[in-house]
C-alpha cells in the first residue's frame, strides 16, 4: 500500500473537523462523570413569561391564547398565567410591585391603578417596542389608545374597552302586559318615571327601576344633567353644583317620592333574581347587565336601550378600558410585547366577544355585521361612539375617592339624609381627599 503524506494545511482543515465532531458529540450524548456515573446534558430553560389576570372570563380567554402561543413557541418560550380572585387582585399587585417580584405582564382597569402604576415606574412605557416591531396602533379606536398613555407615553395595550354604566336593561315581559312601548335611544329621564310607575306594583313586589347606586352609575346621571362628580383636570369635586344636586334629587325621588326602586335592603334577592321572577322592569348596568339573561327561563324577553337622556340633551357616559401592561421588571419584554399584542388584535377581540360578551376596542369588530345581530352589542356601539372622557383624581386617590362618595351618598338611599342636608359636607370629604399628595405604590 502506498502511503499518502499529508500536507500541512490538510492536517489542520482533517483535524478542526473532527475536533467539530467530537463537540457535537460531546453536546448531544452523556459523558462519564467522576466514578464512572454519566453525567445528564442540561437542556436550555424556556424563556418565562408570567402573566397577572383577575380570575373570570377574560382571564380564560388570555389562558386560550397563552396556550396557543406556547404551543407556536414551544419549547423557547413559556407564558405562565397567574390569576386571582377580584377581592384580592389589586391589592396582590400591588404587593408585588412593592417587593419587585411582580411579573412580566399584568391586566388593569383604567380606574384601578393604571395610572399610578404607570406614574411610579411599575409599568414600562411601549413606544419604543411599537416603533421597533411596526405595531401598528390603527385599527384600534383612537380614544382607547388615548387612555392607555400617560403623560403623552403609552403604558398599555387597549384589549377591552366600553362606555360604563349606560344600558338600560328591561324585562319585555313586564312591558308587554302593561301595553308600554319598549325604552329606546329617545328616552328622557321624565320617560323613565313614567315607565316606572305604571310598572310599579306594591302588592306584587314589582318595582320599576333599579339604579347603579355606586359612583360610576351616579356619574351617568350627574353628566346627563350637566353636573359632574369630578372636574376636568382632576383637581376639584364639583357634585354641589345645581346641576348635580338636580340629578341626585331624580334618584333620590325614585325611592322616596315616587317609590319605584327598592330600597337597600328592601328586598333580599339581587338584581338578577328579581328580573328571573319577574319583580323587576328595568335595571342599569354596563355591558356585563346582558349575562342576566343566562339565568332567565327565556333569555329572549331581556332587551336593553341606552340610558336616558338628560336635560343637557345628551346621556351621561364615561369611557372606561382595561389595557394589558407591560412591567418594568420584566427580562424578556421583546418576547412578553410579542404575547400582549395579541389582544388587540380582531381574532382575540372577536373572539371574546363570541365567547364571553365582550366589547371591543376595535372599530372593525363593533361594526362587524354578525356582531351587530346582537342586540347588546348594536346599543353599546351606538353609545360608545359618544362616549365621554374618563377623569380620575389627578394625586391617583381614585380608589380612596369612589369610595368616599359612594358611602357618603348613601344616607340619601336611605332616606336618612335628604341630598341638601349632606350634599356639602360630601363635597368636602371627596374635595379634602383631592387636595391630598399622590399616592405611591402600596
């Protein structure tokens, strides 16, 4: 056999080769340890994605979504859900946040924290990470991109968004045996009174109204009237005003002049028992009021109108959103932007709305034709194009506030107070809490 001589260079390009092999090897199969024990090739972590929701029906919906996404990333990627219960939710968040063992991605309410949270640093602000993807903003309603900026920077991404408080919910049944015509977009306050009382029967235990009595449900009273529970820039509580007072003298009148709601605690059963039983005509909520008709016998006989109109012409709303945010204590938010952007997008809103009736912030998705077939849906759009600016206490003492006035309003319910007896020293309690400095992360 002839021997071959190697040239230098052939050497060294035979050599490096198998040195690449012997490294493949080495990375794909065990190799002995010390004793002869085979030591375990580590496999690289999936990148972790912990995500924050309050438990419920949008928290399932991101859980669909998570995993679909998981299953398109595997085995890079891993978004981990964390639900909790509402009691607890805010109040966990903002444990977290103070500790710095708050996750990569958390839901909010625009009127829960979402500001102060972006205020203090909590959350991160996404404009640089839309400019470097190309996200593009458009298809969703300006005024719900609005509300998810502080400052000109925006904190989060709008996935639900509706008007508050603003549906007028109605038992058809009841309207029907009294020969009523059903409430509709024309609706003045005077129109809801006189529905009212012919639907009020004392003997029966019907009554013809149930008002949202928390702050949200007063503010769409104050605002139809052309009062207010609080000014533009957050500075000043103005629910002393003439206009104000008015408005809380309807529904003061509603109990105890014309008695057509229900006191609190006049009946034991709740808002969605009394319509099941046919004791009560209408009640006011938000979109939510339409799951009412899971516990009815004919779910067809709950219609629903836009609240009424005041004596300013218009009714009274405030535009509320629920953005999915971004934290600043989050080590993959390139990836952790990829998962949120999710829901904005028409699939996820549509769907949940399929789903779990929800609203929606995309334009395309409220005017989409078999969305429009639900009668909710086709009312709340019609509102939400009208909306009116959501304004929260400028110190971020939101939570602190709602409270304040609700409680204070409640002597009027009551019938222990009348609305001129306490109408200025609740503005005081709710101006003195104004006039406090911001509040910080828990």
């Amino acid at each position: 056999m002839t021997e071959r001589k190697l040239r230098r260079r052939d050497f060294l390009r035979l050599s490096a080769t198998a040195t690449v092999g012997m490294l493949a090897a080495a990375c794909a199969l065990p190799t002995a340890g010390v004793g002869g024990e085979e030591a375990q090739v580590v496999e690289k972590e999936p990148t972790l994605i912990r995500v924050h929701h309050r438990l419920g029906g949008e928290c399932d919906n991101w859980e669909y979504w998570a995993q679909k996404f998981n299953d398109e990333h595997s085995p890079d990627i891993d978004v981990k859900m964390e639900c909790s219960p509402g009691a607890d939710y805010f109040k966990k968040l903002n444990v977290m946040a103070a500790g710095g063992t708050i996750g990569d991605i958390v839901w909010i309410s625009s009127i829960e924290g979402f500001y102060r949270m972006a205020a203090t640093g909590v959350f991160a602000p996404l404009d640089d990470l839309v400019a470097d993807t190309g996200f593009d903003l458009g298809g969703i309603y300006e005024l719900a991109v609005e509300a998810a900026k502080h400052e000109g920077k925006l904190y989060g991404l709008p996935q639900l968004s509706h008007p508050g408080r603003t549906g007028l919910f109605y038992d058809m049944t009841l309207f029907d045996a009294a020969g009523i015509d059903y409430p509709d977009d024309t609706w003045t306050y005077d129109d809801l009174l006189a529905a009212a009382q012919q639907l009020t029967n004392p003997d029966e235990g019907v009554f013809g109204i149930d008002p949202t009595n928390g702050y949200f449900g007063i503010l769409v009273d104050l605002r139809a009237w052309g009062g207010d529970v609080i000014n533009e820039d957050g500075t000043t509580c103005p629910i002393n005003s003439p206009e104000a007072v008015a408005a809380l003298k309807f529904r003061s009148d509603l109990y105890h002049t014309h008695k057509v709601a229900a006191l609190p605690g006049q009946v034991l059963e709740g808002t969605t028992q009394m319509v099941a039983a046919n004791k009560l005509a209408m009640f006011q909520s938000g979109f939510w009021g339409w799951s009412t008709r899971n516990f009815l016998e004919r779910p067809d006989t709950l219609g629903v109108a836009p609240m009424p109109k005041g004596t300013t012409g218009h009714m009274g709303s405030m535009f509320e959103s629920d953005p999915a945010c971004l934290t600043t204590n989050s080590e993959h938010k390139q990836e952790a932007f990829e998962f949120m952007s999710i829901f904005t997008t028409f699939d996820y809103q549509f769907r949940a709305w399929q789903e779990h009736g929800h609203m929606s912030c995309r334009p395309d998705v409220m005017n989409n034709e078999e969305v429009l077939q639900d009668p909710m849906m086709k009312v709340f759009a019609g509102i939400f194009a009208q909306a009116m600016p959501l304004v929260l206490p400028a110190n971020f003492r939101e939570t602190e506030y709602f409270k304040t006035i609700t409680e204070e309003l409640s002597v009027i319910w009551l019938g222990q107070k009348t609305v001129d007896e306490v109408i200025d020293d609740i503005q005081k309690k709710a101006q003195d809490i104004l006039d406090k400095s911001s509040l910080e992360v828990a």
